[in-house]
C-alpha cells in the first residue's frame, strides 16, 4: 500500500503554471526526496500535499483517503519548516505540546508523549527554554520534535537544512537518516541540494519547471538520468557533455584539444535510428589517467588526449580541467596520481559508465 | 634614497592626528546643539517650574519659598479633582479602546481583503486630522439640535436621544469615543505592520498543529507581536496626557467642570487667573502622572535587557 499517492496535480495561479501534472507515489516507510534548482515547483508540491496550497486540479491522497479538500490538521501530517517556525514566545516542552494541547490530548498523555520525544532527540534539558535561546542545531532537533510528537501517517520536511552551517547540516543529515531508520515514517522531504537527496532517500523525484523529471532510486538517477537536465543537476562537479558524432554502431568521434578527432569505442551498440550527432555524458569520476594496467581492469575503457588546464586539489580528491576542442571538461582522480597543470595527459574514459543523450530532445538515447 | 621620500611620511604623520581628531569631534559637534537644548528644556525648565510650584509667584515667577501651600490649594480644589480623576479614566478607557479598536481593524485587514489599502488609508485618515478640527466636527455630531440625534428623528424614531456631551455624566464619554476615532488607526497601522512582521510559517505550523483561527492569533500571533502593544500604549500615554485641544474644541471643559482635564487646568491657573505658582504645582503633578507609568516601564526595559544578557 501506498502512504502517498498523487496523480496528475495541476497548480497554477491564473495563468501562471507552477505545477503542470504531478505524478508521485512513496510507499508506507519509504523516504521520498524531492529535489530541483528553485522555483521548479517543489514547495509548492510539499505545500499542496500538506493542505496550506489548494490543488487547481489532480489528486492527491493520502494512505486510502482522497485529501484535496481535507483540511491540513486532518491530514495526519507533520511537517518541518525551513525557518523551523518555532512559536518564538513559547517554550520548547509547549511548542511540543502546542498541538497536542489544540486537539485536546489530557495533560498525562502529553507529559508522556513530551518525554518520549525529548529522549528520542536528546532534547530534555531544553525543553525549559525558548527557541531565541538555541543554537540552529538545537532549534532544528525541537523542529522534529514537534513534528514527531504527532505520530503522524506522513512526515514533510521543507528544505530543514538550509539553515545551517555546513558542519552541522551534514551532522544533521545523518541524524535525519538515523530517525528515519529507528521511527519507520513514510518521508517527503524537499531540498535542492542533490547531496541530501542522494544521501537520505530511497527515491527521488527530480523537478523541473513544474514537472518531475525522473522519479527513481537514488542510483539510477545517477548512473542512467533520462535526460540533460537531471544528468547535469544531480553530481558536483557536474556531468561533462561533450558534442560527439556516431560514426559506426559502437563508436563515436570527439573532437580533440589539437583539432583531431578522436575516436572512442562505446560499450555497447547503438540501436538503429539514432541521430549521427549525439552528446557523450561522462561524470568526472569516469575519467582516469590511461595505463595498460586500468585498461586490463576496465575493458570498456577508450583513450584520448588532453591537455590540463587547471588543477584544482581539495584534499580527497583533485580535480582537473581538461581542454578538449573549445570546451573544458572535469576529471577526479587520486591526489597522489593527478595530473599537473600544463601536462597533456592520456585520458582512460569509461565507456561502460558513458550517458549518450540526444542533443535535439536532451533525452537519454 | 632622496629627502624627498622622507619628508612625505613625516608630514602625513602629523596630518592624520589632526584629521582623525576631527572624525572623533565631528559628532560630538552635531549632537551637541540637541543636547544642550534637550539638556535646557527639559532638566532645567523642570527644576525651574518646580521651584516655582513652592514660591508665592502669582501674576509673575517670584521667589518667596511656601513650601507645599500651592499644592494643598490645588488639592482643595473639586474642579482640579474632577480634572486629574478625568485624566485617569480618560486615559484608561483610550488606551484599552483604542488598541481594541485598532487590533481588531487590523485583523480584520490582515485577512487579505480586497482594496487593503483604500481601507488603510480610510482608517488611518483621522489620524490626519487635527484635534482642533476633530474637535469641532465631533462637537457638531454630537450636538443635540443639529447633530446625530436630530438625524435619527429626522428618520422617524421621534424618540431617540443621543445627547452626551449635554450631560455632566456622560460628556466625558463623548471625549473617549472621538478620541478612539482619532487615534484607533494609529494603532491599526503600528498593528498591522507587526502582523505582517509574522512569519507566515508560524501560522501553518498552527495550522498543521490544529489550532483554530482564535487559538492561532490568541497564543501565537499576539505573544509574538507583544512590543508593538507596549510601543502603541506608550505613545497614547503621553498623547493621553498632554490632551488639550481636543477637549477644547470639542466641550470647553463643560458642561460645567465635568470634562475639565488638568492640561486646561494649568493653562487656566496660569494664563487666566494669574496664578503661576498653584499653575506649575498643577504641572508638576502631571509630569508625576507620567512618570507613575513611564518608570516602571523603563525599570521593566533595563531588567528584561539585563536577563536577556544572562541568558545570551
């Protein structure tokens, strides 16, 4: 069965369309990420789903209820805000309890329920104080608190992280992942940045423009993207595109940094009636230093030059900008392999990683 | 190296002392004119106003020291009785009225009504309006000749009587009702800004929460808005107070005594009958009325921002 099941939501407001046909579905347990640059509709999507947005046209329901017109406190929901919108005058044990205490709960009954949160999340020697005196991490933790205090059919978080520094958002998030882990709720969670979504979820929707692009595990949304833009939007350092011709059935020709055109076997054929030019897809980390021993290990590896540009260490990792006819692309290698700048290095690409997408639609081919 | 180059660091050390000295006194400078004048009309004309409120000056400021003789003659006295008890219960019904008035104006706007600010600015346009005219206008409406009551039995209820400001008992009421006019969208405006203030996620998580509209605004949105109660009432105090031209205007202190309010009163003692020293004993006791609500106040201010200190 299905906690949430929404099929073909519609949201505009007047003539301008935010949402143009939603289909979405998270099973009962599932962690669901909504994720897209801003503006592609996906708080409001969140929003619609908790009732404080109306639905223009479309369904939406709720474990076995259909919700468009139930009102957001009988939606047996919980939600989390991006501000936390903590009740700033109340303490953390009433802004818990606020809820309990709007729906009449007894007073032992909301100690009770108080108690077993506040151990849950750690919280129990805050909850004499007002949200003004906590730390971000804190505010965040009282956020859930009061969110898991409802016991409700479905959790929504609304970009819970972006508030925080850097450090604490990644502490954060594994503590996110933990609690989904230990409670078992059925999650929606939006965020736009695609390592959250990666991390946390057991699917994700990529939005676009009011449209979900690909609705997936987080590792077919990586390895095989349907399209341009969720191959580009998910990943950092970004997906490089490279213009490339077919020039058989299994190979295609890049233009090289010396104007040559390189050619590079693909792992598998093409089918029949695909465009001659093609865009090849190639992730940063699919892009080694070519020597015979990688080409024994990876049999689908093709090799071309290139000069380096730019080399860019970060510690784990250093990235290097590589000049390939008039475009740069990124490759990740080992620190203690990088190439260094000025070098013109052997590239070893996998091809059995390699995306081929249709430059006209964008489309995966 | 040339003399030259030495010489330049030498004379730009001198000159930036000389330069910075004067970013230092610059605002010393500005602000000093506004300190002293402050400093003059407010600490030393007070003094000086309770010095004469224990002389003998009667027609002119004169020094011979009666200790409290002025006070005890202002306390005899039923009319400046009547005045500093009208003070009390004018400014009391004003405040509360008011800021009901406003609050609920703004609510009301809050709900995102169609025209919004036609409607601000319909409510706030009193405020505009000068008491001298508010007055005047008012004073006309309520005018039993002339005014509502005769329009009402122009309508065809014969009977109907609305004539406030010609009773000693209730022309104080007619003051209260103008002034709430006045002032209410005032209040709406100071209201309405706060409202907006709001994070609008705290009114959905309410929402989500299952609290009704009244719950919301009652435990959430009011608390949170709690300030703008304080800044609102503060301001009125003084204007409450200080009220002079409205009265005035609108019943000359009449009928009889019953609307006399203490600003009158002093400006009577003092400008009409030529006692100048019962006059700024009776100004004193005002500047006393203020001060019964405005240093708890700032007693309160200190030690809240003290505890917000502690707490960090």
């Amino acid at each position: 069965m299905s906690a949430l099941m929404i099929r073909n939501l519609h949201k505009s407001y007047g003539s301008l369309e935010i949402l143009a046909g939603i289909d979405l579905e998270a099973k009962t347990g599932e962690f669901v990420a909504l994720v897209g640059p801003s503006g592609c509709g996906k708080s409001t999507l969140l929003a619609m789903i908790a009732g404080l947005e109306t639905v223009t046209s479309g369904e939406i329901w709720i474990g076995d209820r259909l919700v468009n017109s139930v009102q957001p406190k009988d939606r047996d929901i919980a939600m989390v805000f991006q501000s936390y919108a903590l009740y700033p005058t109340m303490t953390v044990r009433q802004n818990i309890t606020f809820g309990m205490e709007s729906r009449g709960v007894p007073k032992a009954a909301q100690a009770e329920a108080v108690q077993r949160v506040a151990a849950l999340l750690q919280i129990e020697q805050l909850l004499k104080r007002k949200p003004g005196q906590l730390s971000g991490g804190q505010r965040q933790r009282v956020a859930m608190g009061r969110a898991l205090v409802r016991d409700p059919k479905l959790f929504l978080f609304d970009e819970p992280l972006s508030n925080l520094d850097a450090k604490l958002r990644v502490d954060m998030r594994t503590e996110i992942k933990k609690l989904h882990h230990r409670v078992g709720k059925t999650t929606v969670y939006v965020t736009h940045d695609q390592v959250e979504a990666m991390t946390l979820a057991s699917r994700i929707a990529v939005m676009n423009q009011g449209s979900v692009q690909q609705f997936d595990t987080p590792k077919r949304i990586y390895d095989r993207p349907t399209n341009m833009f969720v191959a580009g939007f998910m990943g950092s350092p970004a997906m490089n595109f490279i213009p490339a011709r077919l020039t058989g059935s299994t190979s295609i020709s890049v233009r090289a940094a010396d104007g040559s055109d390189a050619s590079l076997a693909l792992a598998a054929p093409m089918p029949a009636g695909a465009p001659k030019d093609v865009v090849l897809g190639i992730r940063p980390e699919h892009i080694y230093r070519f020597t015979t021993d990688l080409k024994s290990r990876k049999p689908a590896v093709a090799s071309m030059q290139a000069p380096v540009e730019l080399v860019e260490p970060t510690g784990a990792e250093t990235l290097a900008v590589l000049r390939l006819g008039d475009l740069e692309i990124t490759g990740r290698f080992e620190p203690d392999d990088a190439p260094v700048m000025g070098e013109t290095i052997t590239l070893g690409i996998d091809m059995s990683r390699a995306c081929l997408f249709d430059p006209t639609t964008k489309a995966l081919l | 190296m040339s003399t030259h180059d030495l010489i330049v660091p030498a004379a730009a050390a001198a000159a930036r002392p000389w330069r910075e000295r004067l970013g230092t006194m610059v605002p010393i400078l500005v602000l000093a004119p506004s300190i002293a004048a402050s400093f003059i009309y407010v600490f030393v004309f007070t003094l000086w106003t309770l010095y004469i409120s224990l002389s003998n000056s009667s027609l002119l400021p004169t020094y011979g020291f009666v200790g409290l003789d002025n006070y005890a003659s202002l306390w005899a006295n039923r009319r400046w009785n009547i005045a500093y008890t009208n003070l009390f219960l004018f400014s009391g019904f004003y405040i509360v009225g008011s800021m009901a008035v406003g609050l609920l104006l703004a609510i009301a706007i809050d709900q995102r009504v169609r025209g919004e600010a036609a409607w601000r600015t319909i409510f706030l346009y009193p405020l505009a309006v000068s008491f001298i005219v508010t007055g005047t206008v008012w004073s006309w409406l309520y005018n039993p000749v002339d005014g509502i009551q005769a329009f009402v039995r122009g309508l065809g209820w014969t009977d109907f009587s609305f004539a406030l400001t010609a009773n000693r008992n209730t022309a104080i009421y007619a003051v209260i009702i103008t002034v709430i006019w006045q002032s209410s969208g005032f209040a709406m405006a100071l209201f309405l800004a706060g409202l907006r203030s709001v994070d609008p996620d705290l009114v959905k998580a309410a929402q989500i929460d299952g609290a009704s509209v009244f719950r919301t605004y009652r435990r959430v949105i009011l608390p949170t808005i709690a300030p703008i109660f304080l800044a609102v009432a503060v301001i009125q105090i003084q204007f409450a107070i200080k009220t002079f031209d409205l009265v005035a205007a609108l019943t000359r202190g009449g009928p009889g005594v019953s609307t006399t309010f203490p600003a009158i009163y002093v400006y009577d003692l003092m400008f009409q009958r030529g006692q100048i020293g019962e006059g700024a004993a009776a100004a004193m006791m005002m500047l006393a009325a203020v001060a019964v609500v405005l240093v708890p106040y700032s007693l309160w201010i200190v030690w809240r921002r003290r505890a917000e200190g502690r707490n960090g």
